[in-house]
C-alpha cells in the first residue's frame, strides 16, 4: 500500500513540474523576402520596339482584323507588324528596304504590299514572307521615275493591285498602272493623262472606284476611273488650282457610295504642297462630264492660317457628321474635327516628333474613340489618343533613350490602382506612366515641351485617386527653377487595350 502510494505521489509530483515548465517559444515562419524586377520601357525586340532610338515612324496602316503595319526607317529592319493596338511591334519578313508606301487586302488579313521607288511585293502570309511582283511598273527605277503610292482591290475573285508614279523631270509625267492577279502577270498603263501621281486609293467597296490625286505640274487634280472605265469617265474631276503637291492622302467615310455621284458621294482629301500651300479638302462628285467641287476646309483658320500642309487625313462615320483628323507634315501637330470638317481645333497636347504626321483611326472610332498618329524627326513616336485627338500619349517605336532612371512615384493607392509614375533621362526627360505595375507603359510627357529645360522630380498629391489625379514635376524652364502641376482626370480603360485619358502639361508654373 505504501509503494501504491509513493507511486501515485510520484506522478502527482511529475504532473505538477511538467505544468510549470515553461512552453517552449512558437517559432517564427516568416515568408522568404523576394525582390522581383518591374518591367521599364526598353529597345529593340526584347523590349517589344518600345523604344526606337534613331528611327522615323511612317506609312501607318491597318488591316481588317486590326493588325498595325509601319515603315520603320532608320532601323535595321523597315517593316514592323502589331497586333495589340500598336503597343508592342516586330519587325516581319526582314524586309530592309526604303518603303514608300503599304497597303493591306479589303478582305483578307494574310495579304500585304509593300512598295519601293521601283518595285512592288506581296505577301499571303501576314508578312512573314515576300515575293516580289514584276518589276518597274512604268518604268519606275529609271528616267528620274518612282512609285509614290499603292493601293490593293478586289473585283471577283481576283485582286487588283494598282500602283501610281511620278517623273521628276519638269514637263514628264508619270502614270496609273494596274495588274489583276490571276489573269496577268504584267502591268497595264490605265492612261490617267499627263499627270504626276501622288496617292492612289479604292474605294470601300471592294475596288469598284480607283481615285487617284495628281498634278500637272501647276494645279491638283482629283480624278476617279470605275471597273475598267477611262478616268474622269464616270464621276467628273476636280481642280484645285494653284497647289502642286509633294505628297497627298485620301479618305473615305463610311457612308461613301461611288455610284452616287450626285452630291451624295463625299471624301476627304489632305495635301502637302510647298510653301504651306496645302490643306484639307472635302470632294463632291459630280457626274461626267460635270465638274467634281474640292471644297478647301481651312483647318487652320481657327488659328489665323490660311494653309497647311497636310501629311494624311483619317476619317469615321458619315461624311457630314465626320470625326477627322488630320496630321501636319512640318510638325507633330494634329488637327481634329467632330462636325465633318466644318470646326476645326489642334490638340492641347499633340504627338510628340518634327514632321510627317501619319494619322490612322479605327472603324469604331465615334464608339471607342482609338486612334493613332506616327511621327517623324527627333523624339518622335507611335502615339495613342482616346479623347477624339484632343490630347496624345506616346505607345511605342519611340525616338528616345533611357539611360538613368531620375525619380519613380507609386500612386499613394498602389495597392489597389497599381499605378506607377517614373521619369527618366535618355537625352531628354520623359514621363512614363503605368496602371498595370509596369506591365505596359505610356509616355505621357517630354521635356522637349516649350519653354522647358529638364525634369528632376515627379511627385503624386497625397489624394491622388480616382477622383482626382495630379501629377507635380520640379524641374527648370527657361534656365530657372520651375514647378508644374498636371490639371487633368483620368478615366480607366473601358477594355483591355482601349487608351486612357493622357496627362496633361501643367499651364501654371510655381516657384519660378
């Protein structure tokens, strides 16, 4: 009985110790820190042509399934391809030729043309490869004779590529020459007249009008040819007198009909001509033997300027109620109209480059409200617009280098709108924007502005939300200290792709 109870004393004893005894510390697990590289806008393939240093973006045009095709010059390769809204590229086909002009099939997305100062190519592959078609339609490559424009229709089953030249020797012309695929394989003169050619086009349905700009060396003609009719036949041309272009652009808006000639059928016509000669014109047609009316628009008379030159006119929607653009050739200026070229206003904040404004809208513009504008000259850029051409952020191919990163600026919200600001030096300053944690970039805003000298500082308001978003940037202007403030809301983007609201620069400037 004593052993009993030792034994149960025993364990009693043991419990009591084991309670007090202090628990052993919970060990700590903590996660594994991890630092993982945000995407920076960065050069050549790696970086999806996001930056092109050294290149001028032109010729900007779309097929039917939205794919973007560009001439890249000034890189190794020329001719690039995007199929994300012109937010990323590849060069395509290791084309590396001088382009003059592309065109894409009405009908099918596979198949492209490319068109040097001699030769024109096609491709059925979405441009991964080129054959070449025969060569020097008119003789062009000889006798001071190019191409200036090309352009692809469908009649039947067979297409029609159609290509316009010039001759540079005052007093000779060049021409309209025609091939129908599948039936030959040789050029055919279309005999549109002693005239220079500077643009070709079809019309939207499927090639049934051809309407090509042209001159004779002293005044502009607009003339058309329907199926294999002679030119001027049908619809009669129109004369702008006193304007000799270097280069024109035509469009057509979706109410567009060839066949109703008779004040019912409208398109716009841009031209550069020297000296600022140019403009923007809106062309009745007339029935034959009639006259068709080029009516001047005057895009600049807002602005207290008689003329323009003009690069390319983009169009959307029914002629008279219109939305247009229209890009300048001496700048990066863009002009812009709601109303069918009745009113027009320029961009609070145009693209960014010198020259060769190359504007392109798609379709569903009056909905969606995207466009595009491909510069040339330094900083120049394949830019995006979301508000009707009011105000354009730089997407992609765009002239500039990124050396040092200056400053970065999360949004105060990072968590939730995971929006970035940074500001970086490559010869100039750039302010580059994402709302996607880096995942895409936006340039929103250079210092090649006016009366600006560099940036050094970019920094968010502490409210910077979804209700109000401003932006400061410290910097110099005009060789002193300065301070601007972004005056502008964004909105977010409806869809994946669709462009959100650029920034705009600041008008007022602190601590001067």
């Amino acid at each position: 009985m004593a052993k009993i109870r030792f034994a149960v004393g025993l364990i009693l004893l043991l419990s009591l110790l084991s309670s007090m005894t202090p628990a052993a510390p919970a060990t700590a697990n903590p996660g594994t820190v991890k630092w993982l590289r945000t995407n920076i806008p960065t050069e050549g393939t790696a970086g999806n042509w996001m930056l092109a240093n050294g290149s001028d973006i032109q010729y900007l045009t779309r097929a039917i399934d939205g794919t973007l095709y560009a001439y890249g010059k000034g890189l190794t390769y020329t001719l690039y391809q995007s199929t994300d809204d012109g937010y990323s590229w590849c060069y395509t086909g290791k084309v590396t030729d001088a382009i003059v002009d592309i065109a894409t099939s009405p009908d099918d997305a596979n198949i492209i043309y490319y068109a040097t100062t001699s030769n024109v190519y096609k491709s059925t592959d979405a441009g991964r490869s080129f054959i070449s078609l025969p060569a020097n339609p008119g003789g062009a490559g000889s006798n001071n004779i190019e191409i200036t424009s090309i352009a692809a229709t469908r009649r039947g089953n067979n297409y029609t590529i159609a290509v316009g030249t010039r001759d540079s020797d005052n007093g000779q012309y060049g021409g309209v020459y025609t091939m129908k695929e599948g039936e030959s394989f040789t050029w055919t003169d279309t005999t549109v007249g002693n005239y220079d050619v500077y643009t070709i086009a079809s019309s939207p349905n499927f090639g049934v009008q051809l309407v090509a700009v042209v001159t004779d060396e002293t005044n502009t003609i607009v003339t058309s040819k329907v199926g294999d009719g002679a030119w001027g036949n049908t619809t009669g041309n129109a004369t702008i007198n006193g304007v000799v272009p270097t280069s024109a652009s035509i469009a057509f808006p979706s109410d567009y009909a060839p066949d109703a000639v008779i004040g019912d059928s409208v398109l716009f016509v841009a031209i550069e001509a020297s000296g600022n000669n140019g403009d923007v014109y809106k062309l009745s047609n007339v029935a034959a033997p009639g006259s068709s009316v080029a009516t001047d628009l005057n895009i600049g008379a807002g602005y207290s300027l008689d003329d323009i030159d003009v690069t390319t006119v983009a169009v959307s929607g029914d002629a008279a109620t219109a939305n247009l653009l229209a890009g300048v050739a001496d700048s990066a200026q863009v002009y812009f109209s709601t109303d069918g070229g009745k009113n027009w206003k320029i961009s609070s904040k145009p693209p960014t480059g010198q020259s060769k404004t190359y504007v392109l809208m798609t379709p569903d513009f009056t909905s969606s409200g995207r466009a595009y504008a491909a510069t040339s000259g330094t900083e120049s850029a394949v830019s995006g617009t979301a508000d009707g051409g009011v105000t354009w952020n730089q997407i992609s191919l765009i002239d500039t280098a990124m050396t040092t990163i200056v400053d970065l600026a999360p949004s105060p919200d990072y968590t939730r709108d995971n929006t970035l600001f940074m500001l970086t030096w490559g010869g100039e300053h750039s302010l580059w924007r994402s709302l996607n944690d880096g995942t895409r970039w936006e340039r929103v805003l250079t210092s090649t502005m006016t009366n600006v000298d560099s940036f050094s500082l970019v920094e968010l308001s502490p409210q910077y939300g979804n209700s109000s978003q401003v932006v400061f940037l410290a910097g110099a202007g005009n060789g002193n200290p300065a301070i601007w403030r972004s005056n502008s809301f964004f909105r977010k983007p409806s869809a994946p792709g669709h462009y959100i609201m650029p920034l705009h620069h600041g008008e007022e400037h602190f601590a001067k």
